[in-house]
C-alpha cells in the first residue's frame, strides 16, 4: 500500500482515496444520554462533526460526501425532537455557506416539499448559490428514503413512457440511475457508519450496491478527522473486484 507522506498532522493517508464516502451521522440521540442531557443537545453536538468532517473532507481532496441528515422514517420522532432539528437545519441554511466557502456545491437528496416552507426555499437558494462549485459537492439526505428514490425515479419514467418519449424496452440499469436524486453523480465507494448499528438504515440503497462499509462504536458528535483517516486507510487495504476476480 503507497502512502503519501503529507497530508494530516497525526497520521498518514493513504495514495488512493474514495471519490465518494457517505456518513451515516448516527448516534446524537446516545450521545446526549450518555451526559444526561436531551437528544437535542446531541444533534446540536452532531452538527458540529458535520461542519468539521465536510470542511477536512474538503482538505483532504474527497470529491464527494454525502450525509444522512434526516430519513424518510425519522418523521415517526416525537414532534418536540422534529422541531429541534428544523431549528437546527434553519441555522445551518443560514450559515453554512459562510462556513464551506468557495469550492463546496450544495446538493440535497429527497422530496423537498414535506418541509416547511421557508426551509425549502433555504434549500433551493443554496443550491443555486452553490451550483457553479465544483471542488467537493455535499449530498444533504434531507428526508431521504433509498426505496422512496427507487420509486420517485420510477414515476419520472413512467411519466416519459406515457408521453411517448420512452420505451419500456429502452429501460436500463443507466435510465434508473439518472432518475434518481444522485443522478449525475458517481456511486458511494464507502459508507461510513458510528454508533455501534450495522446497517444502512434504507440509507442511498442502489448507490451502495458496491459500496465498501466501515462501521465503528464511536457516537457521531464524537467522530472525528482522526476517525475519518482511520476508515480511509482501512479502505484503501480492500480488495474490490465488483463482481470480477
Ligand atoms: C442520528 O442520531 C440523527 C438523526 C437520525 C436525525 P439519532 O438521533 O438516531 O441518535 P441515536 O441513534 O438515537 O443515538
Ligand atoms: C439513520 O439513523 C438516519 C440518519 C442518520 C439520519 P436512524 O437512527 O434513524 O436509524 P435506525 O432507526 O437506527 O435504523
Ligand atoms: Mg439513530
């Protein structure tokens, strides 16, 4: 394995980074626990992390991170906790910008629309402040359910079937691909994943077909760049064959 010798101050990373890892932010809830403060207090802590991993993913030359902020099954919350995290993603709206400076484009994955008005308006001028950028692009999984994209991506076909400009012969594995919110995009080459679970939580399900994972016990509001490097060196040692020998 080649490593190069500059990059980080505590560790080496490795020559060959993915060009697009997806965080699993999990764990905010346990955190807060653990201290015996409110869940809310963690996903506070845990927009901290953000803001630290998606500026070292920056540094570091990632192309691509996406993040699970909010999933289509996180509406089943009490609506106390639904309410923290819109105050908290109003803030983010607001700031984040500031914070990525120039380079960073914006993207969100999911159905807009169940938010509230004036976040969806947020979300839609960031991504237009932020289309021309191009040195990492950021995917917000922001009510984002894998099977609801399948099927989002299923009606906008169908749609083109029925107006005559599809035929249903013509549908292949591509024609899925650039109708889902990703499209466009390249496929999650490592899904990183705290908090101890070891699953995707219906988490970019058809990105992932050949994703490699890494999981560990450390809480989200206690992940950090050291972590980060840590699963990008373990990364780098996988043998990937999709499918080949
Ligand atoms: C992830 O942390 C944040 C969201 C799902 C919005 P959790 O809130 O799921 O934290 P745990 O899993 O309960 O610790
Ligand atoms: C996945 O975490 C969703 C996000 C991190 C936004 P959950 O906490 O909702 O997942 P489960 O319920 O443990 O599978
Ligand atoms: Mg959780």
């Amino acid at each position: 394995m080649a490593f190069t010798k500059k990059k980080t101050e505590t560790q080496e990373l490795p020559e060959v980074l993915p060009k697009h890892v997806g965080f699993i932010m999990d764990g905010n809830g346990r955190w807060a626990k653990k201290r015996g403060l409110p869940r809310s207090f963690g996903h506070i802590e845990g927009g901290k992390t953000f803001k630290k991993i998606m500026q070292y993913c920056k540094d570091i030359g990632i192309p691509y991170a996406s993040f699970y902020v909010f999933s289509t099954e996180n509406w089943k919350r009490p609506q106390s906790e639904i309410d923290g995290i819109m105050k908290i993603m109003r803030e983010y709206l607001d700031e984040v910008q500031f914070h990525l400076g120039d380079g960073v484009r914006a993207v969100f994955l999911g159905d807009k629309n169940a938010y509230p008005e004036d976040i969806k308006q947020r979300m839609i001028k960031l991504e237009n402040d932020t289309a021309h950028h191009s040195q990492l692009t950021v995917l917000l999984a922001c009510n984002y359910g894998g099977r609801d994209e399948i099927a989002y991506s299923a009606r906008q076909i169908a749609e083109k079937v029925k107006a005559g400009e599809l035929n249903p012969e013509e549908i292949t594995e591509q024609t899925i691909a650039d109708h889902l919110y990703t499209a466009g995009m390249p496929d999650v080459d490592l899904v990183i994943r705290p908090s101890g679970e070891l699953r995707l939580s219906n988490y970019l399900i058809w990105q992932c077909a050949y994703a490699e994972y890494y999981f560990t016990n450390v809480l989200w509001p206690d992940f950090s760049p050291e972590e980060l490097n840590k699963a990008l060196i373990d990364y780098a040692g996988r043998g990937r064959r999709f499918g080949g020998v």
